[in-house]
C-alpha cells in the first residue's frame, strides 16, 4: 500500500533515539513508527505496510525475545505475504535465525548502517511487488477447467478440447497413466455437459470382484440369486439423465463386455433376473492406464467393444511431460493441505521446488498430493523443505534458468543424440546438426563430449 506514492514501512522499535534516527533515514518511504507488540498490530491492521522492521527486544522484557517473536507471529498471521525483516542486538543471532525459520524475511544486526539496512528493505519491497504482479497474473488467466491446474501447452490443448467434447453425447475414452486425473476430467467433461445437474456416477472395474460386477453394474431383481432379498437398481441404473464413468475398463471382466456392448449399442439394461429391458438415457465415458489394443491382440479385450467406447480418445499425459505444472501444482496442494491442516505455511524452499521440478513423479498427481500432505503435517518450519518431501535423489537435474546454461544443456544433447542416429559417424552427424566438422569437432571439445568408435 501507498500514500502519496510512498511506499509504506512499518518500524517495531522501542528505543526512541533509534525511532528518530531510522524515520530520518528511510525517508523515501512513509514510516511508522510502532514502539510496542499493541501498536505494531494496530498500525499493521490501518496500513497494511508490504514491509516490517521487527526489533525482537519489545517491552515489557527488552531483554527477552519473546515478545518479539510473538509479534512477528501475528504479523504473519494477519499478513503473511508482509516482508518482515527482523533488526536483533550483536550478540543475539540464534534468535534472528530462529526468527526467519518462523517466517521472517531476513534479519540484520545492530549498530544499524543505514545504507546495508536501505538495501534489504529495498530488496523486500521489490520481492513483494513481484510476487503482487504473479499473483494478479494467475487471476487474469483462471484455470481452463475446474480442477485442472496447469501452464503446460498440452494440457492447455487438451482443456480446449473437453470443452469441445463436453456438450455432445460421444462416448469418450481417457487414456493415461494411473494418478493422472482421468477421473476430475471425467468430471469435468460432466460438469460442461448439459447432464451437469444429473448424476455423475462412477464404478472402477479393478476395485470390485468380478463375480459382483455383474450385479453391480446391471442391478437385479429379487429371488435373482441367493442373498437377492429385494430389488435393486445397477449403477447405471443409477445415472440415467446424466453421465456414467467406467474406470479402468481395461480390467472389465471379458465375459461382461459382450453385455455391456449390447447396452452400448441399444441403450437398455436388463437387471440380473429380470425379463423386461429398461431403457437408459446416460453419457459414458470410460478410462484405463492398460493398453487396451495390447488387450485386443492377447484376446483379453473386445475390439468391438473397444471401437465403441472410443468414439473419441483422449491421452493424459504423465506429470513428468507436463513442463513447469508439478510446482504449479504443488503450490496449489500446499495451500489446500495449510487449509484442511490449519498450518501457516509460506511456500517451498529453493532446495524443494528444485526437487519438485527434478523428481520423475511415476505416481503422477496422485503422488505428488501424498508428499505435500506429508509434509504439511510434519513440517515444523515456515518453508517445506526438500528433507521434508522424502524424494529420492534423481540423476538428471532441473531446467536451470540461466540462458547460457540452457543453452549449453540444449546443445548437449542435440550433439549426443545426433550420434546415436548416426553410430558416431562424424559427418554424418554435423549434417544432422547443420554445422561443419570442425564446428562439431569445437562443440566436442567446449562440452567434453567423447566419441566412441
């Protein structure tokens, strides 16, 4: 916040000489002044300044840095975006670092150097001020679709293309890995759909025992078999006027496909003992992490029944293809699991988000939700920590921001795999590359590449 186009600075200080000298000193923005824990909520609540000068050593005890460290958790909790940056006595650094471990932004020791101070508090202000900036960018660009979060151009493609699938009635096959979302944008398709008021009833095949499937899906009429002491409807039964999602049909026993190709195609169930067809008006979609043409070719899957469910197909793909999404997704899981968890968490450490962007996910979404539930109850600190997450070290490291090390990272392995296709043929691969030999021969040599063979 401002006034008069001055950016406001917020200085929790009792000492009045230090008052005076650290109002003439930062001029350049409005100061005010608060000499007590009272005071500094008061002024922060009235004018909400992005930065905090916090002076641990408050009254009524200077001496003990309690007070201090109460404040600071206030001022966290009415404001945690606010940049706090603790000033502590010489010999009291302990109490500045446990002071950031809480929140804090930073910390200084006095005697107070007024330009080094001027530095740190610019350098807050400017933090604050970007992170205001993403934050109006991410409300300026909402996520394409209930429950999907992404940046990633795939997954921006695939959003469009629900949102064109969505108000037909096709028969629509997701495909993908198992912790992908195939079930929130089974959702999703239903939630665009005209059925959206109707219900959304799902049923996964690999969850319930095949000789209960039948029943489950179909229904069945009383006296059916031993133990049917009434009627009951099918789970599609169950969905008529809006959507049924089949997932992992790819386990659907093969015995049952034929029965449920049969409802496909003619749109009426028949209840295990009953005689009378019930017709049935509901959109199916189906999804499965298995190759479901491998499953065709061993005879475990129906083609017939494959051509049908896949009037369109859509591919997931996995959370390690989709750059830039798993910390964009994770900061989303933070802030749910701080809600559920009521913890006051501020963000990731660098080490974590380099960990998050590095680890290969093979349990996808799913996973990750695992690891920040985890570690938003087990952390203790204001910062989830890579040691916090449990990830296994990966080989291969993260995408480095620097533009020269991009480059370098690019090159490299343009220059390897152009080898491999041509079996460490020299010309051959500078042609590949579009460069001459000796070029190659340089790249060789600026990135230590050995040629073998």
């Amino acid at each position: 916040m401002t006034v008069d186009n001055k950016r406001i600075l917020l200085i929790v200080e009792d000492d009045p000489g230090l008052q005076k000298q650290l109002k003439w000193s930062f001029n350049a923005y409005q100061t005010i002044i608060a000499g007590n824990r009272a005071d500094a909520i008061t002024a922060l609540r009235r004018h909400m300044p992005s930065v905090v000068t916090l002076d641990l050593g408050l009254p009524p005890d200077p001496a003990n840095a309690s007070e201090g460290f109460e404040t600071l958790k206030e001022i966290l909790q009415l404001a945690p975006s606010t940049k706090v940056i603790i000033v502590t006595g010489n010999d009291d650094r302990d109490n500045a670092i446990k002071a950031v471990a809480m929140g804090a932004y930073d910390f200084y020791q006095k005697p107070i150097d007024s330009d080094v101070l001027t530095l740190i508090i610019e350098r807050a202000f400017q933090l604050n001020e970007l992170q205001k900036a993403y934050s109006s960018l991410q409300q300026a660009n909402p996520e394409p679709l209930s429950g999907i979060i992404t940046a990633c151009k795939k997954m921006l493609d695939l959003s469009r293309m629900i949102e064109k699938i969505a108000p037909t009635n096709a028969t629509t096959l997701l495909l993908g890995e198992s912790g992908t979302g195939k079930e929130v944008l089974a959702k999703a398709l239903h939630g665009l759909s005209g059925r959206s008021g109707k219900p959304f009833v799902a049923v996964n095949c690999a969850a319930i025992p095949e000789n209960l499937l039948e029943s489950e899906l179909f229904g069945y009429e009383k006296g059916a078999f031993t133990g049917a002491s009434q009627q009951t409807k099918g789970k599609i039964e169950y969905a008529d006027k809006g959507t049924f999602f089949l997932d992992e049909i790819g386990d659907l026993p093969f015995a049952l496909q034929s029965k449920l190709l049969r409802f496909l195609q003619e749109r009426v169930v028949e209840r295990l003992g009953g005689r009378q067809g019930i017709p049935i008006d509901v959109r199916i979609i189906c999804a499965t992490h298995q190759d479901l043409q491998t499953l065709i070719d061993e005879g475990k899957f129906r083609g017939d029944l494959y051509y049908r469910i896949s009037e369109i197909t859509i591919n997931i793909p996995p959370l390690r293809e989709r750059d830039g999404d798993a910390i964009i997704i994770a900061t989303a899981l933070l802030k749910r699991f701080c809600t559920v968890h009521n913890k006051q968490i501020k963000g990731f450490s660098d080490a974590a988000i380099a960990a998050i962007e590095n680890y290969a996910w093979p349990g996808n979404i799913r996973e990750l939700e695992n690891k920040i539930n985890r570690a938003v109850i087990m952390t203790e600190d204001a910062f989830i920590s890579d040691g916090d997450l449990e990830l296994r070290r990966q080989t291969d490291s993260a995408m480095p921001f620097n533009l020269k090390a991009v480059r370098e990272s690019a090159e490299t392995a343009a220059i390897k795999r152009a080898l491999v296709v041509s079996h460490n043929n020299i010309s051959n691969a500078a042609k590949l590359l579009g460069v001459t030999r000796p070029t190659l021969y340089s790249l060789f040599e600026k990135y230590g590449i050995q040629v073998n063979g």
